[in-house]
C-alpha cells in the first residue's frame, strides 16, 4: 500500500511542477498577447515597407515592454529596426541617442543569437554612424557580419555597400578575402543591376576595382556592364 505520507510527497512534487510550468508558460504568453499590438508594424518592416514615425515610436515601446517579459531574439531584432528606421525620421541633433539605441538593442539581439549577420552589420551601420567616418571597429563588424552567414538571406547588397565604404580599413589579408567574395557576388548575374546602382558614386566604383583585381575576368566583365550603365542613365537624361 502506498502510504499517506508518500501520496502527499507525491501531491506536493506535481504542485511545485505545475508552479515551475506556469512560471515558465505564463510571462511568454503575456508577451506574445502583448506582441500582438506592435506585429503590424514588425511586419512592415520585414517586408520593407517605411512605417510613420509614430508608429515606428508605438513600435519601440511594444518591444521594450515585450522583452521585459520575454528575451526573444525576434522582439530584440524588431527593436532594432524600428530604432534603425527612426534615424532617418528624426533631426541631425537627436540621431546620437537612437544611433546608441539600436546599438544597444543590436546587442542584446546577439546575445540571444549571436551567429546573427544582420545584427553584426547593423553595428558596423552604427558604429560609422558614431563615429562619422569609417572605423576599424565598424569594419571589424561588418568582417563578423561576414563569418557568421556569408550568404545572409537579402543581404548580398546591403553588407556589400557598407563594405565597400569601410574598404580601407581592412587589412590586406582580409581585403583579399573579400575581393574573392565580392568576385562570387559579381558571378551571379541576378545581383549585376544592383552593384551597378551601388557603384554610381566614383569612389565606390574605385573601390570595387580595387576588390576585382585578382579577378581580372570579372574585373573586365564590371568595367564594360559599367560603360553599359553609364551610357543608358546618359540615354535617360537626355
């Protein structure tokens, strides 16, 4: 028979189980019914779409609230864009606190996820931003960004321009690396349009010489879909 003793030691483990489940349960239910006041705006911004200031502020304040209650890496990367967003919404004066902000929500998404290529690139954003010019430590980044996921879904372009503009501060070791990377990007066709819109500036389209000079195949094969370029936005303003 089981005794009395034993029922109640058993009754008093399956309480202390189901108050360790709630404890764990109901925090991430309560942030995922509050999430759902900010997932609009999230999801705009995952589509690429430009949301109105204030709603990029109502989406600030959703995932702060959200992550007191639950760190999901996916709140603390909402967090992130909406601050990455404001920046352009907001005057020259009041940039360096949201530039600090997305900072700050970038690394709590890497704490959470850290093999996270747009976490690390966003940085590198911010860290030129900071600085007002390109810095070793925001290269240094963006090299991370790189290593962690180098074919970063949606990606391919947008590190690439911010490559390119922090060129000189890597070192030479590294600058070979990614001339064979930008070399791979070039190979495929479907990203060609889009270097050439990066490149419209002159020294960007130094630096990506620069990159291609150990692939003097692709570097011949830029320099005439680049005359291509040139001469059609002539056609289109003429």
């Amino acid at each position: 028979m089981i005794k009395s003793t034993d029922r109640i030691s058993v009754a008093l483990a399956g309480l202390v189980f189901a108050l360790a489940v709630l404890y764990l349960v109901v925090p991430r239910l309560a942030a995922t019914f509050l999430a759902l006041n900010g997932d609009a705006i999230a999801n705009e911004l995952a589509t690429g779409e430009m949301p109105a200031a204030a709603d990029l502020r109502k989406l600030v304040v959703n995932r702060t609230d959200v992550l007191n209650r639950d760190r999901d890496p996916r709140y603390a990367r909402d967090l992130s864009r909406a601050y990455h967003n404001l920046i352009e919404k907001v005057e020259w004066a009041n940039q360096g606190s949201i530039v600090q902000a997305v900072r700050d929500a970038s690394l709590t998404e890497l704490t959470m996820r850290p093999l996270n290529a747009v976490a690390w690139w966003r940085l590198g954003v911010m860290e030129n931003n900071r600085a007002g010019r390109p810095t070793r430590k925001s290269a240094m980044y963006l090299w991370r960004s790189l290593q962690v996921q180098a074919n970063a879904p949606g990606m391919t372009t947008t590190r690439l321009r911010s490559i390119l503009d922090n060129w000189l501060q890597f070192d030479a070791a590294e600058r070979r690396v990614l001339g064979d990377h930008v070399a791979d990007i070039w190979r495929e066709h479907r990203h060609r349009r889009d270097l050439l819109k990066i490149v419209e500036r002159s020294r960007r389209q130094a630096t990506m010489r620069a990159a291609l000079l150990n692939h003097f195949d692709m570097l011949g094969q830029f320099e005439a879909e680049l005359v291509k370029a040139q001469k059609r936005k002539a056609q289109k303003k003429n």
